[in-house]
C-alpha cells in the first residue's frame, strides 16, 4: 500500500519534470486532435466542481473526478490545485504535495492560499522546516486586514515549534494495529474499553449497516456501534451490537464505565447532536436514552465519559452561551437520586479559544485526557493529559506526545486501568483500510519487529502489526489503582446474583459510590484509586450483607484482584464476618471508621425484628491465650454495646470471646494473622 503511494507521487513529479514546463488550458486548440477525450475531460471538471463549490466536506467526493480529467491533461494549473486542495480535505493528505507543487511551479499565483496549502502539505508530512518556508512567504503577502488568516498562519508556525520539538523528544511505545477481527477497509474509530481491557466497543461505517443506509452528503455508510471481546489477549471478530444501539442514522461511541455495564452512544438527531445513555442488562443493552437538558443543549454535543464512581459526567458542547472557544468542556454531578445537575465549564485551564473534544476520565478518578486544538499542539487536535487535585485545581495540560500525536487530529484516545495501554484510531500505511484502530503499548516488553516493507506488511496482515519502536525512553508513572473484579452469587447454588455494591471511605465514614452486579453474570468490577481504607457492601435482598475491606497504601501500584463474593441466606447458622469493624491494636475500643458497617448490621437487625445474633470475637496467636480470650470477648461486648446504644433489645443480642482457639487462616504469615484478627455475627434464631 505504501509502495503504491510512493508510486503515484514519483510519477506525479516525474510529469512536471518531463512536462512542457508551462500550464496547458482545457482548450479546443490545445486538443485539436482528442476532441471526445476532451469534451470528457471537462465533462468530468463539471461534475467534480458541483461537489468543490459545496465545500471541504464534499471535496472528497470531487477528488474522483478531478484526476480523471487530470488524467488527460496532466498540465494544468488551476486542475492541480483543486486536486492538492481536495486532498488535503481525505485521509490520503501528504498524497497532495506533488499536485500543488505542480500547480505552484505552473502559475505561482494561482491562488492566494498554494503557499499556505503547500505549508498545510508539509506540515502533516512532518517536514517543518519546508513547511516554515511556505507558511512564511504565505503570511508575508498577507495585509493587517486579514487578521483571521493571520491568527491561522501563525498557529501553524507555531505548531511546527512544537512538532520539531516532540519529534525530537518522543515517547517511548509500541503501535499495534489491532488486526482485521478488529478493522475492516471501512473507517474504525472511537475505541472504548472497560478498565480491564476485557471488551473494546468502537464505533465503523461498514456495509453492514443497520438499514444498510448511505449517508448522502458525504457518500460513505451511516456509523454503527461494534463490540469485540479480548480472549487470552486476543481479540474476537468485531460484531455490530445491532439494534436497540445502533439505527437507521448515525450511532457512534462515546463512553463506557469502567465496568463497562454503562455506555454513552452519541446520535445525530438530524444535525443537533446529542448523548445517550444504555446500560447493559444481562447479555442484552437497554436501549438508549436520551440525557437531560442539563448535558444536551439545542446545540451540539459531541463526546462525553463517566467518572470511575459513576458520579459525575464529562462532556464537550459548542454551546456559544457557555463556552469558551468553540467546542469545550463541562462537567456535571449526579443528585442523591441519580440526575444529572446543571453543567458547568472545565475553565480556561483545559479550554482554549480553539475547540476540545473527546473527553476520557481515567479510571483513577483524576487524569483527564483529551483532544484539543489549543494548549501545544504539533497540529490539528492533539491529546492532553491533565490531572485534577484534591483541591479540584486542574494541572496545565501536557501533550502526550510523538508518535501518538501528529500534525493531524488525534482523537478518541482511552486508557487501560493499568496505565500500560492506550486506543486510539489513526491513519497509518499498514492499515487494513482507512482510520484503524490501534493499541499503545507504554514502556512495554521489547519483542520482534515486522520489518515496514511490503512484502512483511502482506506476510503479517492476519496478526496485529508492530509498526515503530522509539528508542528514546520517558517517564511513565506506574497506575496506582487496584481493580477488585469477580462474580457475586448464592453460595449454595451458585447461580449468579443481581447485587447492590456499595463503596466506602472509611476513614471518612462517607459513600464514594454504588454500582451493581450483572444480573445474568454476576460479574462486577470496582476501580480502587491507591491511598485509601475502603469498605465495600455487598448487598442482595433475601441474603445477608457481605462485606470486604481493602486499605490501599497510597505508594501501591497496579494490581489486579479477582474476589468472587459468595451471598449465604437469613438462616440459622449462617455467620458473617464484620470485615470493616476495627480497633486499635491490643484495645476494644471501636474506631471511628467502624461506623457504616455497625449501621448495616443495625439495619439488617431492624429490618429482620426477630432476628436473634452471637456477635463473636477473634484474635491471632500474638500473646498469651488468657489475654486474647479476654480482648476478643471485651471486643465483642463494645460492638453489643454500641448495637443496644442504638435501640437493639438485648434480649436479641449475645456476645462470645473464641481467642486464638478458631484460626481461619495460618498464623505464620502477617496475612493469616490479620484474618483471624476479626469480629463476626451468626444468626441464632429468625
């Protein structure tokens, strides 16, 4: 593919070179002889201008028809400035260099912009100095009262800056196409996956289309919704969702939770684009539902992400009334009911007075990505990164760099829970068609690489491609997050349940959020941001609560922690570890972060009044026999004591100290010992 590219370059130069040197019209005495060829030819000029005058979104269309005529006359001025200018509008934007140096060297007036079009050419090329050449003599022909163009001109110089630079610096990572059960010769695009990197959803316009339809002003097929499952890190042939998700018009991705139950689709609505929510119910996606006024406006609304707690929502709008360039940023928080609030502006440090769009909240609750116009771009949208502190103070966004970014748009960038990989799509030559989806790998393992040629290209096209490897490495800090997975279901029949999960501070006694289980799987996934001691309720109705604790230092890295989640029934016998009841070492007094789970069981014990319990205490073997009998029995007493404090007949309340004498894990490791540390409940009568 990259060898014809070359081709039709080289023999596009070759004509200037072996050309007249001068412009040839499309004239009867030019072509005396080939009067059919030419009636065609301008023929073809006609129909490709109906698509020019339209503008840049039709140019494509145009281009077909240009080069047939050009194929006739190769000499033309104004012919291969339009062909260069149409290109520039494709994915195919260097292929346009030759046509405007032609069209330059022919007429170097031909239009006021060829320099500037030349500089655009260059620039997406990566050749910034010749790019610098042409923006300048551009800009020099320019008045004061061309102050827009100005404005434009000088960006792009600046761009140049900046792209010199970030080639110069780049990022150390792999490229990996994702394959063709992944991409297809149609455009692939806007990637999303769930934190675990376990499904990839992203949004084609293949021939296979729900109602098969063309969109037809720009002549490709309308965006449908596909999803692909990752087995053994291999990915599984993409398939369209289908309807309720996909229609007749455009449906495209936009957002998944981090347990990829909850996905934002954006539909057009007839040009006043705007976010859905759906929810996956079992096997089967909710159809989606349109979100309030509070994040659709009568403008556009383009992209948005949830937060890792579900309790805030990121998205861009072009709102004029609101925004601060043209497409910005906003947040918004969910109620103690779940609705969305008023939005408000990210502010000036994330939105420039160019446009931002694909918004990504990382699953650690505080790196922002994006793409913008603004900040140090190396030209069109660029991805940032920008993290949020407690204080809720932005840092100043920093490009993500070269070879992620290019002097074309990058957009749709998502990262992996661990940090480790990226998706994004671009336009690359070993591509299986047009935009690709491909994955970063960061800092990853070294590992064979296909050789760029043609012959490996075709060698290697059943198997994701290693594009570039940069020798250059930078920094990547390590994802400090714990994702805590696994399936919850009923520990006597081990059918999956349906549960309610809810998460906790601790330390601050307060709710961070609630998520539920797959109701058909019972698969959940949390995402535990290090350097904090949460609680985690598990709750199903009918079966007694569930509860875990996991106190995460703040310097621990990623980790991984499958925990599946056996609910055991209200009956007699059935016994409970209180996971999040704690004290201090050696002593019965309760600690403050005790709080929320003693509310649970209070809550069970009033909503069950004939339940009678054993709150039982339990130590490890540190110590003499006579002191852990005597700490494990004060210790169930203070819980019993805070149960009847809070209106608990005692008549329904006993307490019990078992010592060192029920070890449920080994005592030879601090691991073992902290288990058998413990206070538990068991039903005696219902």
């Amino acid at each position: 593919m990259k060898l014809n590219k070359l081709l039709v370059i080289a023999v596009v130069f070759l004509q200037t070179i072996f050309a007249y040197g001068q412009n040839v019209e499309f004239s009867k005495d030019n072509f005396k002889d080939q009067k059919d060829g030419l009636k065609k030819a301008l023929n073809e000029i006609s129909e490709g201008d109906k698509y020019f005058s339209e503008g840049p979104s039709r140019y494509k269309i145009a281009i077909d028809n240009y080069l047939a005529a050009q194929k006739f006359n190769p000499n033309n001025a104004v012919l291969n400035y339009k062909i260069g200018k149409c290109l520039l509008h494709t994915i195919d934007k260097t292929d346009a260099i030759p046509y405007l140096e032609k069209a330059y060297k022919l007429v170097p007036d031909i239009a006021e912009d060829v320099r500037y079009l030349l500089g655009k050419a260059y620039h997406l090329n990566m050749e910034f100095d010749v790019a610098t050449t042409h923006y300048k003599a551009y800009k020099d022909r320019l008045t004061k009262n061309q102050q827009e163009e100005l404005l434009i001109v000088n960006r792009n110089l600046n761009e140049c800056i900046n792209g010199k630079d970030l080639v110069a610096n780049p990022t150390r990572v792999f490229l990996d196409n994702l394959g063709k059960t992944v991409n297809s010769k149609y455009p692939d695009y806007g990637p999303l996956i769930s934190a675990d990197e376990s499904v990839l959803i992203f949004t084609s316009r293949r021939d296979n289309t729900t109602g098969l339809g063309i969109d037809p002003y720009i002549m490709e097929y309308f965006e449908d919704i596909y999803i692909s499952y990752n087995n053994n890190g291999k990915w599984s042939t993409a398939v369209n969702m289908g309807k309720p998700i996909n229609t007749e018009e455009h449906d495209a991705t936009v957002g998944l939770s981090a347990d990829g139950q909850k996905m934002l689709v954006y539909k057009d609505d007839k040009g006043d684009g705007n976010i859905y929510e759906c929810e996956l119910k079992g096997d089967n996606w909710s159809k989606p539902q349109k979100l309030s006024k509070n994040i659709n406006s009568a403008h556009h609304e383009s992209s948005a992400c949830f937060s890792p707690n579900g309790k805030a929502l990121y998205f861009v709008s072009n709102n004029p009334d609101v925004s601060i360039g043209g497409r910005d940023i906003f947040v918004s928080y969910a109620d103690e009911k779940g609705k969305w609030g008023k939005s408000v502006n990210l502010g000036p440090t994330i939105n420039t007075k160019l446009n931002e769009e694909s918004v990504f909240m990382h699953p650690d609750g505080k790196s922002l990505y994006f793409s913008s116009q603004g900040h140090k771009s190396m030209g069109g949208y660029d991805i940032f990164k920008s993290v949020i502190d407690e204080g809720g103070k932005w840092s100043t966004p920093v490009n993500v760099g070269y070879p992620i970014n290019t002097p074309d748009d990058d957009v749709f960038f998502v990262l992996s829970a661990s940090g480790k990989h990226g998706y994004y799509s671009s336009f690359r030559p070993d591509g299986e068609g047009e935009k690709d989806i491909y994955m970063i790998t960061f800092l990853g393992p070294e590992k064979q690489l296909v050789l760029n040629t043609e012959d490996n290209l075709l060698a290697s096209v059943a198997e994701p491609v290693r594009e570039r490897v940069i020798e250059e490495a930078v920094v990547v800090e390590a994802a400090k997050i714990t994702l805590l997975k696994g399936v919850i279901s009923d520990a006597m029949t081990q059918i999956p349940l349906e549960a309610d999960i809810e998460l906790i501070d601790n330390d601050k006694n307060i709710v961070l959020a609630n998520f539920k289980s797959n109701n058909k799987s019972g698969k959940y996934l949390l995402s535990l941001p290090s350097g904090k001691n949460y609680g985690i309720a598990v709750k199903v109705q009918g079966y007694l609560f569930h509860s875990e604790n996991f106190n995460i230092p703040a310097i621990a890295d990623y980790q991984e922690i499958t925990k599946d989640i056996q609910m055991k029934n209200v009956a007699v016998g059935s016994k409970i570890v209180l996971k999040n009841i704690f004290f201090d070492f050696g002593k019965f007094t309760l600690r403050p972060e005790s709080t929320n789970e003693l509310e649970r069981l209070i809550k069970l014990l009033n909503d069950v009044p004939t339940l009678k319990i054993e709150i039982s205490g339990h130590t490890d073997n540190r110590g003499s026999a006579e002191m852990n009998q005597k700490l494990s029995e004060n210790r169930a007493k203070t819980v019993v004591e805070y149960l009847i404090n809070k209106g608990i007949p005692t008549s329904r309340l006993e307490f019990k100290g078992y010592g060192l004498t029920e070890p449920v894990a080994t005592n030879e490791t601090d691991e073992g010992r902290q288990e058998n540390r413990r206070t538990e409940f068991k039903i005696l009568s219902k």
